[in-house]
C-alpha cells in the first residue's frame, strides 16, 4: 500500500527573518552607492546591515548575485509602478513610448554593474524584463497596429540590453545624453 503524504503548509516568514532581509538590502544599496558593485563582498554587506554572513546567505544563497538580484527587483517595481500609474492618467502613447524607453534606458545604464552580476541570465533575458517588451509591443500597437508589433517591439528592446549599452557606453564612447536623444529619435521614425 502506498503511503500517503501530507504537505504541511510552508511556515509564514518571522517577523526577524523579514527585518534582516530588509536591513541587508538597504546595505547592500548604500555600500554599493559607496563603493561599487564589484567592490562589495558579502561579508561587507552583512558588517553593515549588523547580521552574520549564515543569516545573509540564509537569505541570499547565490551571495552577491542574489542580492543583486533583489536590488534590480526593488528598482524594477518602482519603474512598473511609475509606468502604471502614467499609463492609467492616459495620454499620447507615443509621448508614453518615448517615456518609457528613456526611463528603460536610464534604468539600465545606472544599473550596468549589477546587471552584470546576473549569473546565468542573459542580457534581457530576464523574466522582469519581458513586462518591458510588452509595454513597448502594447504602446506601439496603440500607436500604429499596422506595424509587424513583434519585430518593431524587438528591435527597440534591444537597444535596452545591458550588452548594447554596455557597447554603447564603453567601446563607443556615448554619453548617456547622447544615447537618450538618439533612441527617442529612432522611436520617432518608428512610429511615423
């Protein structure tokens, strides 16, 4: 006879499990504003949240790239938030769009370093990142449903890869105006 097995429900996080994980972001966010991405250890993050590295790993596994992980997450709700609440105003989309890929675009060259933490996730590739593709599939569908939506959608989405800014910033010298002004530009034509 099989035996038959009961799934206890998942305990509910305690109350100091959640403040800790709370204080090692905020130093995680304030060391790497301090010093940079690639200066910041684990065991510097857990110094200054006042933890020890077992509670920090406890809740960050991977380490470094985990928390990452969780600062890029925390940011990137910030962004749908703002998003959502410009797009339910209502508006022009293409005032939306052009908007949007300068906030995506700021986003990710503020971000590069963390970005470049990301083990195993390539570029855009990330599941946060898909909302960006729909949001620009959606506005430009809005603005002209003639458009092949998927590769339109496409091809300004990968102007926000961390790879191409990277590129753009560093191998070809942009400045991050520059960058901004140009890709506006291309949403321009895009979409006339």
């Amino acid at each position: 006879m099989d035996e038959i097995q009961i799934l206890a429900e998942p305990r509910p996080t305690r109350a100091d499990a959640v403040k800790n994980r709370e204080l090692l972001i905020l130093a995680a966010r304030d060391l790497i504003a301090e010093k940079g991405v690639e200066a910041v250890t684990t065991a510097m993050v857990a110094a200054r949240a006042g933890v020890g590295k077992g509670t920090l790993y406890r809740h960050f596994p991977n380490g470094m790239s985990e928390v990452c992980q969780a600062l890029l997450d925390e940011c990137q709700r910030h962004l749908q938030d703002r998003a959502l609440r410009r797009f339910r105003a209502g508006g022009d989309p293409v005032d939306h769009l052009v908007w949007f890929m300068e906030e995506a675009l700021r986003f990710v060259d503020e971000r590069r370093p963390m970005l470049g933490t990301m083990e195993g996730v390539p570029g855009l590739a990330h599941p946060a990142h898909w909302w960006w593709m729909q949001t620009i599939r959606g506005l430009l569908g809005q603005i002209n449903p003639q458009l092949d939506l998927d590769y339109a959608a496409d091809a300004l989405y990968v102007m926000l890869d961390p790879r191409t800014v990277q590129f753009q910033r560093e191998t070809r010298g942009y400045s991050l105006e520059r960058m901004v002004t140009a890709l506006i530009e291309v949403v321009y034509k895009l979409v006339d």
